[in-house]
C-alpha cells in the first residue's frame, strides 16, 4: 500500500517536472497531422521534420493553423468541410501567410516584390522557406539569395540601412530577457519592443530604400527610450546590489562587536 | 594585552554605543523599502484623466491617443456612442488598428480580431481589451 502511494507521488512529481520544462511544441505535437505524417518517409512526412526547427513549432503553431482541417479527427483531418485548405501555388502564398501576417503583407503587396508577384518575382517561401521558417534576421538579405533574380546592390544598400536597427532590436531583446530572469516585469516593454520589431520588419519588406532609411532614425529613436527604461532598472539593480553589500558588512560587523560585547560583560564579571 | 588597559565598563560602553549605532543603521536600511512599498507613487495618478475633442472622433472612426503612458483608441460606435480602449494588442503587443469597412479592430502583427468593445473574435490574443470609461461632456469626450 506503502509502495503504491510512494509510485503515485513519484510519478505525479515527474509529470508536473515534465510539465514544468517540456516547451509549447507539446501541445502541438498532439495532432493527428503529426501523428500520421510525422512516421511517413519523404515527401510526405519530412514537412513535419522541417517544422520542428521552425519558429512557428516554438510558439505553438502547428499544421493546422496554416493549412487548415480538423487536427484530432484522422477520418476528417484532410476535409475541405473541415476547413483543410491544403497547399497553396505560388501566387495564392502571400495571402495564404498573410492570414496571420496581416502587416508584412500589406507593404510585401505595395514593394517591388509584391507587384512582381506572379510575373516571377519572389514570394514568402523564396526567401523565408516554408516549413523550416526560422526567426527573420538581415542575414536573409545575402548575395547568394537576392542575386537569384536580380543584382545585389540594391538589397545590400537596404541590408546596411536595417543592419544597425536590428542589431539594436537584438540587444535589446536580451538585456529585456536578463533582466526578466531575475524577476523583474517587461512584460510591457517586451510588448512594445515586439511591436516595434514588427513594424521595422514590415518596413523593409517594402524593400524601398529611402522609405528605410527615412524612418530608421525615428525607430531607433523609440528603441532607445526603450532602451533607457531597461538601463533605469539595471542601475536600481547595481544600486541594491550594493546596499546590500553594505547591510551584509554591517551584520558581520555587528557580529563582532556582539561577541566583543559579550567578552567585556564576561572581564567585568571576572574582576 | 593591550584591553586590559581600558577598563570593561569603558569598552562596553563603547561597543554598545558602536552598536546601537550599527543597530539604527541596519533598522533604518530594513524599513527604507517598506516605505518606498507604502508611500505613494509619484508622478501620474491613477485618477488623470484626458479630454478629446469630440469632433476628432467620427462616427463610425476612431482616435488614438495617450492614456496614462499607454497608446489608447476611442471609438464613435454609434452615433454619442463612444468606447474607449486600450490599443496594445494583449497577445505580443503590437498596436492594434482600426478597419472601418469590417467594423473590427485588427492587430497587424498575427491577424487578432476585437469587437468595438475588445472582446477577441479571432486569432492569438488570449484576453480583450482593457476599456476605461468614458463620458461626453457638451464638445468633449471626457476618458478615465
Ligand atoms: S501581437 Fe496582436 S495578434 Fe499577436
């Protein structure tokens, strides 16, 4: 009886420290998809491998958010009455990504690219891959990609404007999660330095060079009040830190003097 | 030895001051951020409010502005109507807009819909919107 609760405890306390550290992907790795393409060889099943690295499995985003169906149904996953919208042709990418990516795709449609669309121009895949698709960095911006259709001059002279941002949207990034680690909240200045990111990664899918450099200034503006907010609370931390310091100093010098306290009571006794 | 020199009343006399004087030290750095965790804050109050024009905000339009440090939106629903909202997207962040033709707000960073009063009707956004209370006083619309 003894053995049966002390196997109980065991396993719930595995379960909840699995529940602790497993990532969000557990939630999507659930999925019928998965479960039947996931086993397939080629074709069919390397999708799922692709998506594994991907950013889209890292917040959840799994088959069905893209392509539709139903996804705890194997009978009716893959049924258009289900919402299965399968895979899209070129031209129909942009709207099919754009559904979620609402602001890329607007100034994607209004760039270059955009109105090169259907004519051979690139799409969301050409550049970002589909299942694999990781975080967008400049790095996408290469001579090796641009020069597929077109010379680089151009896209190098756009690369060097948004380098410097994104660099500064980066760092910023992580001293945001340094400074959450040890419990600090930023919730909000993630939340605007998310939306900030996303608005400059917009701006340059308009692949315009002016307009990026036009407004580069301001977003590195509104970065850096961002950026002093953190500082801010980074100086309060250097500060307490050294208070703290001082208190601990003061108790260990306290501690002597209690015991040299204690000694005199002891000589006075003595005499 | 070199105590034995003073005597132990002078030494503990000496050390109790020493100490007391370590003691309000220690005492006055415990209660510094009780303090700091009971006065009150500085800076905006809770209570400020911020007036618009009512004519910045038309009918079926809305109005962005600042509320309290945070971007926030007023919308003229219906005629006199008006709802005031925060405009921070409670998903990522993002700032949300205004699509006139389909009546909804939408976040242009993952697609999440809100009705005219914040609630989510579609996307990522796990909660709606805050919205703070407004009142239209003669030509201005009063929120907070
Ligand atoms: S930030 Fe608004 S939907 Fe993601």
């Amino acid at each position: 009886m003894r053995e049966a609760n002390v196997m109980l405890l065991a396993k719930s306390c595995l379960l909840l420290l699995l529940a602790l550290v497993a990532p969000g992907v557990l939630f999507a790795e659930e999925t019928v998809c998965i479960q039947c393409h996931g086993g397939q060889p080629g074709r069919l099943g390397e999708p799922v491998n692709l998506w594994r690295q991907s950013v889209h499995a890292v917040n959840g985003i799994s088959c069905h958010s893209c392509h539709g169906g139903d996804p705890t149904d194997f009978a009716n996953a893959m049924s258009p009455a289900r919402g299965f919208i399968g895979v899209p042709k070129g031209e129909a990418i942009p709207d099919f990504c754009g559904r979620c990516h609402v602001g890329v795709r607007e100034d994607y449609l209004q760039s270059a690219h955009g109105e090169a669309l259907g004519l051979g121009g690139p799409q969301c895949v050409t550049c970002h891959g589909n299942h694999a698709v990781r975080l967008a960095t400049p790095d996408l911006i290469n001579p090796q990609d641009c020069t597929r259709c077109h010379d680089y001059g151009r896209a190098d002279e756009i690369k060097s404007a948004v380098v410097e941002t994104d660099r500064m949207i980066a760092d910023l990034e992580h001293s945001l999660e340094a400074l959450h680690r040890v419990g600090i909240a930023t919730k909000e200045m993630r939340g605007e330095l998310f939306s900030l990111r996303n608005d400059f990664h917009r701006l340059f899918h308009s692949v315009d060079v002016e307009k990026v450099r036009s407004q580069t200034a301001d977003y590195q503006q509104k970065l850096g009040k961002i950026r002093n907010r953190g500082a801010a609370i980074e100086e309060e931390l250097a500060r307490r830190k050294l208070w703290g310091g001082v208190v601990v100093a003061l108790l260990v010098l306290g501690g002597i003097l209690a015991m040299l306290l204690h000694k005199a009571y002891l000589d006075e006794e003595r005499r | 030895m070199e105590n034995d020199r003073i005597p132990p009343e002078r030494r503990r006399f000496f050390l109790i001051i020493m100490l007391s004087g370590i003691g309000a030290v220690l005492a006055a750095a415990a209660s510094w951020p009780v303090w700091q965790y009971l006065a009150p804050r500085k800076g905006v109050g809770e209570k400020e409010k911020v007036t618009i024009p009512r004519d910045q905000v038309p009918l079926g339009g809305t109005h962005f502005f600042t509320f309290r440090g945070h971007p926030a939106v007023v919308l003229q629903e219906k005629a006199g109507v008006f709802i005031a909202l925060t405009a921070v997207c409670t998903h990522l962040g993002c700032i949300i807009k205004w699509l006139p033709e389909k009546g909804e707000f939408e976040c242009p960073c993952h697609a999440g819909s809100f009705s005219p009063t914040g609630t989510v009707l579609g996307g990522p956004p796990p909660k709606p919107l805050e919205s703070y209370p407004v009142s239209v006083q003669d030509d201005s619309i009063v929120i907070g």
